[in-house]
C-alpha cells in the first residue's frame, strides 16, 4: 500500500468513527452488536494483535515473544 493510500484509509477511518460518535447512543450500541455479531472472528483477533502490541511496547513481552504471538494469528491489515 502506498504513502497516500495508507493516508487515505487512515482519513476514512477516522470520519467514519467520528460520524460513529455523533450517533445516538442506543444506535451506537447497535452498530456495536451487528459489528460483532458479524465478525467477532476478525474483532477478537485484532483485539489479540493490539494487546499483543501494548504489551511489548509495554516491556511485557520481548520483541521474540511478540513476534511469535504475532505470527500465530490469523494475518490482517494492520
């Protein structure tokens, strides 16, 4: 992905979740459900990417530990 893709879906992104925030709460936690219903696979795996990734910006786990973790999940965008 180029420079300015990578820039333009991070632009997309950040408008749809602020659009996501202007909605009514009972709306939102709608979304919420559908979204996971839908696609926990895909959430929980991101879930496991990101904690992962805390964790050795952290100094939890080694860059090795990381890695090994890391390459044990399905592959996504990150």
């Amino acid at each position: 992905m180029s420079q300015a893709e990578l820039t333009e879906s991070l632009l997309t992104s950040t408008g749809f979740y602020n659009l996501f925030q202007t909605l009514p709460l009972e709306i939102r936690q709608g979304f919420l459900k559908l979204l996971f219903q839908e696609n926990q696979s895909e959430l929980e795996d991101l879930i496991l990417y990101l904690a992962c990734e805390n964790a050795r910006q952290e100094g939890f786990l080694s860059d090795l530990e990381a890695l090994s973790l890391l390459d044990s999940l399905p592959k996504f965008s990150k």
